[in-house]
C-alpha cells in the first residue's frame, strides 16, 4: 500500500530523506530464516526488505516476525534455546502489506502513521518510484534526541544523518 497523502496538519520542515537509512540491506524472500537471523544481527538492524528473483521489493521482514518463528527448545534444568525450521523461509514470515512514503513526507505525517498502523518501519520512495531507503522508530527517537538534547557521547549507536 502506498500512502499518497497523509495530511494530518502540522508544519515539519524535515522530511523521509532527512532521516532515512539509504543503503538497504535486503534478503531473498527464498532465504531461509537463520540465514535472515544471522543478517539482521551481524548489521545490528531489526527490519530486512524483501526481495524475489528480480530484485523487486515484495515484502518486509521484522525481528518480531523472526521471534514468531522461533521454536523454544528445552535442553533441560535452566537451559532453553531457540531454533528455526530447517525449511521455512523469509517469505513464510515476510509481511507483504507494505507501508511506503514518498521521500518528502514529513517525519510528523510517517511518525503519525506508524502510531496509527501499530508498525515500527515505513519505506520511502524516490521521485523515481522506486524504493531508496527505510525509516524506522529507531531513526524517529535518534532525530528527537538531536532536537532535545546535544549529543555528547556515543552511549549508542547513532543512524547514519547524526554522525554527519
């Protein structure tokens, strides 16, 4: 679903591109989950854009969606894992009902629509119509840290538009 027109009232200066992650780490929706797993951890990133065959942008995969995936184990007093099936991929857990904003929608309309839709990313699309980057609840709180406060320790991580 693309959100075309959010007018919820409100001047924001700043917008998607301000924010936003531009260099997308995506996953094959064939992948299998461990393989989604292990991304999302070693990039410490907690949302993957899906892609099919031909590099298209199909669907999103979450931490949430992983952790419905995850099957406990119990190896016995005080010791319990977790594991995926062995043949369940991305696209079994991937949602497709894809939120995107335009890359001028202001950060007041996509925090907005994210408080609605009970979601915690949103992907934004170029004048091109195509999908340049993603705007998660982490890039919305790292912007409203900068308004309140100044930075002046690394405590965290900080996304790619503070370090600059």
């Amino acid at each position: 679903m693309i959100s075309e027109s959010l007018n919820f009232g409100g001047d924001c200066m700043t917008t998607s591109i301000d924010i936003m992650t531009e260099d997308l780490l995506t996953i094959n929706q064939d992948e299998f989950l461990k393989s989604a797993y292990k991304m999302m951890h070693k990039h410490g990133v907690r949302h993957l854009p899906v892609t099919n065959d031909h590099g298209h942008i199909v669907g999103l995969l979450s931490e949430r969606d992983l952790k419905l995936a995850m099957n406990k184990l119990d190896l016995g007093i005080n010791e319990v894992t977790y594991q995926f099936d062995s043949e369940e991929t991305v696209q079994d857990y991937m949602s497709t009902s894809l939120k995107v904003v335009s890359f001028d929608e202001s950060i007041n309309n996509i925090a907005r629509l994210m408080l609605m839709e009970k979601i915690s990313s949103v992907l934004v699309m170029n004048e091109k119509k195509l999908i340049s980057g993603i705007v998660t609840t982490d890039d919305l709180l790292a912007y409203l840290v900068t308004m309140t406060e100044p930075v002046t320790d690394s405590l965290f991580m900080l996304p790619a538009f503070m370090k600059a």
